[in-house]
C-alpha cells in the first residue's frame, strides 16, 4: 500500500510527511530528472505503507518539470493506494482547484486541512464536516507542525473513500466557489506584525533592505557556523585523533609511491591537510574537514529560510534582474549561497525547472562566484595593494557575470519559463521538522557528492604524484607569461586551484606580485575551473557532457579576460 502527498507547493506537505513517517526517510531525484521526491514508511491498520512525498502542484495538467513528475507518479497508483491531499485552509479556493482535479481520478482519497491554526488566527471559518460530505471523501482538520489532527488523519487513512462528486472541467472554477459560499465564513481582523512584515518584504525599497540584511546575516551565518565547526570541531578531530595515526603509517610506509599516494607530502615530518594532497590525509580532510561543515551550515540557513517563507520573497524581489542572464528570480539564491560555499550553490540548483536554467546558473556560480574562503584570501593577498586593487577583482567578476549571462542565454537552447511562484504567510519554523529536513539533506549530500570529491582528489593526486602537474606548469607557462604577463610559478597555483582555491591564492603570496599581476592573478583563479569539490558537484547535476561544455566556457573566458585585464592594467599602470 502507498500513500502519495500530493497538493499545492508551500501547503506544509513536508511537515505532514515528516509527522508520519518519523525518520524513515529517503530522498532520491526522479530518474532522469533533478526533482526529488522523499519516501518514508508508516503503518496503517496495523500494516507497513509507503508515503510518497510528491513535488508540489497547483493543477494536474503540468507547466513544468516537478509538476510533470507528480502527475506521472499519480498515474501509477494502483486501486489500494491513497492519495492524501494536503490543503492550505488559509487559502481555500486556491487549494480546492486541484482537490476538484483529484476526486476525479476515482482513487481513495483523504483531504488534510493543514494550517487549520493559522485559519482560526486570521479569521477563517472553516464548516469541515459539511465540506467532507460534499467532497465525499474525510476531510481532517490538521495542524503539523506541533501534531494537531495527525492521529485522526492516520486513522482516516486506513478507511478513506471514493468520492462520486461530479463536475464539469470547464467550470471548476465556479464550482469552487459555490463551495466555498457554503463552507467558509470571513471576519474581519487586524493584520499582525508579522504580516506587515510580510507586506515590506515584497515592496522595491523596503524590500531591498530587508534582502540587504537577510543576506548578509545568512551569509554570515553559513560562514560563522561552517567556520566554527571546521576550526572548533573537524581539525581537533584530526589533529588528535587522525594525525598521529597517519604519522604512524607515513613511518612504516617509509616513503615511495604509496606514500606519497595515501599520506602525500610531508611539511618538515607535520602532515598538512590542505598541501599533502595525501588520499588519506587531505583526500579526507577536503569532503568531511572543509565542504561537509560548509553544505550544513547552508541547509541550516536554507531550511529556515524555507520554513520561515522568505526564499519566494526574495525569489520575486530579485526576479526582473536575473531575467537579464536567462535565469527568474529563483536563480539568485544559488548565487548567493555560492558565496558561502560553490558546492551548496550548485546543489540550490535543483530548484530551478530547465536544463537551461541551471546549466546557466552553475556555469556563472563557478566561474565568477568566489566562495568565502577564497574571498578570505583574495582580500588578505590583493588588500596590501590597496582598495583599488580589491575593486578591480570583484568588479570584473561581477561584469563578467553579467556580460557572460547574457551571452549564454541567447547561446543556450531550452525554455527560460516565467517564476509562477506562490507567496506564503510568514512562519515561525518547526524547530523539529528543521532538524530532520536538515539531516536527510546532509545524508543525501554525503551519499551523492563525497564519492565524486574523493574520487577527485586521488586524480589530483596521481597528478602530483607521477609529477604531471610540474608538465602541465611547464606546458601553461608561455601562457602564464605571455598572455596573462604572470611570473611561470604562478602556473603551479592555477593547477592547484582545481583541488583548493583559497589554498592556491595563498600560493601566490610568496611570488611577490605586482598589484597589476595579483589583479590578474586573482580574476583568472577565480574564473577557471572551479575546485574539484564544485566539479564534482557539476557531473552529478550536469553530466559529464555538460561539465565539459562548462569547462571549455570557464577555460576560455578565464584566459579572455586575463589577456584583456593584463593588457589594460599595462597601459594603465
């Protein structure tokens, strides 16, 4: 037996699945898609069923991609599955649109009227059992997020009914509203603050600041959370319990290839994580010590701002702008969180419904959205040259973000659709539900991504290894020097740059750059191939052909832009 969630996006279908599967939960993308759908397990009756968690729908005739997954999961239920519609009761009419659509299937069906707390705090009035006898199916006052209704609803589910409501497709709208004139009842009140609230949020000006200000404390957050656990944490861990084990193990190997492929170079007898390049030293350290702490804090952050009902806020206020680059509103989150860290950035792709979308939204992070360790060491490499030094480097970033977005939406094929996004009331976050969101993501995350990083570091690796990478800075260096006019170490730090970004902006202080050279040197770090963390990331969301077709993108525009920058700063300078 299953039971297939299926309802209006922002309805709360997450926090009803939550409360009835517990934490038997597994979060997998649609095949062929980037659509995840979560699946858990629940008993009814005294028997074990699947609770599918479909994507949310505002109509079972699909306008994109998640829409046309949850039709299509609902065209496979079989005569004793349950479709368990989950309702907005704040906003009725809205919501019964697609129940209408549903009770036509002629499948077993229970309607979850979620939110019903909300509904009585904003003066809706809601006649659910005479609602229930005109649908034909039970109708469950619910409230999730602190377990409301949840027992009665999963007692509903192992008796629901078949309703034999009948209407016309061509005036369901109509018939929704004759509904709601006999079971819902309007009274006036006041707007709440955080209403108001909600209201500033999406006006231009008031709305701007409050982004401004969101922003830079999630940022901040992302940053002091991922930061604290790596320094407070992960490297104690390490250097307590994991270094002497190495050390151990580096004594007894003795040297050699082995050596140098599991424990990596060695800093005068120390092991250091980010330079050893070691599969078992810093093949570790990178996915678990420097990208695991980073995703967390961003699903933290993330997850709030989802259950809180400010991501589509700042999804409309950001709209007409990323349009511009081929991407809607939503496209401006991933950005802005690849700030904290590329990796997270790539995955907040997902929420975007074209292939286009998101081949433009990762191919613009990656190449011109620096991550704040790089940030870190960009600011103390390029600030002893001074302020015009700094603004040199991240004003050519952001120009080449936005000449680069334009190109690649009239060069890329695929639909740019419109953002149909619907605006939820301002909430507080389940602090319970947060947490269970939080680890399934970071579960999901450490399944998919961590084998591809690791994979990538002992590629790295053998690089350093079998000494290619001291070939590829031989090869690059009539590049290095006549093109982008940098002394022929600096093609060492570019080759790093694939494994560590901010480890390689670090390589470049001993090199004593001009500030013309470290303008350069730093724009051409940051557009090029991202770290392979980021890489990792991109084959598993683009494919290997899309990866390559992104590669070639950031490998062109990096030696663009740096041939044109060192030329200009010549003259300039």
């Amino acid at each position: 037996m299953k039971v297939f969630l299926a309802g209006n996006p922002n309805v709360g279908k997450s926090a009803v699945f939550n409360r009835l599967t517990g934490l038997n939960v597994i979060v997998s993308n649609y095949p062929g898609t980037t659509v995840e759908i979560a699946r858990g397990t629940m008993r009814i009756a005294g028997r074990r069923a699947e609770v599918v968690d479909l994507p949310g729908t505002y109509t079972l005739e699909p306008t994109c991609k998640a829409e046309e997954v949850a039709v299509h999961v609902l065209a496979q239920a079989q005569d004793t599955d349950v479709i368990l519609n989950i309702v907005d009761s704040t906003n009725l009419e809205r919501n019964l649109g697609l129940t209408l659509q549903l009770l036509k299937r002629r499948s077993p069906m229970v309607v979850a009227l979620n939110l019903w707390d909300k509904a009585r705090h904003t003066g809706v009035q809601i006649n659910d059992a005479l609602l229930q006898e005109i649908l034909g199916v039970p109708c469950v006052p619910v409230v999730a997020l602190t377990g409301e209704g949840v027992k009665t609803l999963a007692e509903h589910l192992a008796r629901p009914k078949v309703s034999s409501y009948e209407f016309e497709d061509a005036r369901r709208w109509e018939t929704v509203g004759a509904i709601l004139q006999k079971v819902q009842h309007l009274s006036h009140r006041h707007h709440s603050l955080l209403e108001r609230l909600g209201d500033a949020s999406l006006r231009p000006f008031t709305g701007g600041l409050i982004a401004l200000l969101v922003l830079g404390l999630s940022l901040a957050a992302v940053n002091v959370i991922g930061e604290g656990l790596i320094q407070c944490v992960i490297e104690p861990i390490f250097a307590k319990a994991w270094t002497p084990l190495m050390l151990r193990l580096s004594a007894h190997l003795e040297g050699g290839f082995l050596h140098d492929l599991l424990i990596g170079k060695l800093d005068h007898g120390n092991i250091s994580y980010g330079e050893s390049f070691g599969l078992l030293t810093t093949g570790l350290f990178v996915p678990f010590g420097v990208v695991l702490p980073y995703v967390f804090a961003f699903y933290l952050v993330l997850s709030f701002l989802e259950d809180s009902g400010y991501l589509p806020r700042l999804a409309v206020l950001f709209d007409r702008f990323m349009h511009a680059v081929g991407l809607h509103g939503m496209g401006a989150i991933p950005m802005l969180l690849g700030l904290g860290c590329n990796v997270p950035g790539a995955l907040a792709a997902r929420t975007l419904e074209s292939g286009k979308e998101r081949f433009i939204c990762i191919t613009l992070m990656a190449i011109t959205v620096p991550c704040m360790a790089q940030i870190a060491m960009i600011v103390g490499l390029a600030g002893r040259c001074g302020v015009g030094a700094l603004t040199a480097i991240f004003g050519t970033l952001f120009m080449v973000w936005l000449l680069l977005g334009l190109l690649l939406k009239r060069m890329i094929r695929g639909e740019s659709p419109e953002l149909l996004q619907d605006i939820p009331p301002y909430r507080i976050p389940y602090l319970r539900g947060l947490a269970k969101k939080v680890w399934t993501r970071l579960v999901s995350f450490t399944l998919e991504a961590v084998p591809f990083v690791f994979v990538g570091v002992l590629l790295v690796n053998l690089l350093y290894t079998v000494g290619l990478v001291r070939v590829i800075g031989r090869v690059l260096s009539p590049v290095i020097v006549g093109l982008l006019g940098l002394p022929p170490e600096a093609a060492a730090a570019l080759v790093v740059g694939f494994l560590r970004k901010d480890v390689a902006v670090g390589m470049l202080a001993p090199l004593h750059l001009s500030p013309g050279q470290t303008v350069v040197a730093c724009v051409v770090l940051a557009l090029s191939f991202p770290c392979v963390a980021t890489c990792a990331v991109m084959i598993r969301e683009l494919g290997i052909s899309g990866t390559l077709k992104a590669a070639a993108i950031m490998l062109t525009t990096s030696m663009v832009v740096g041939g044109l920058l060192n030329l200009t700063l010549r003259i300039i300078l």
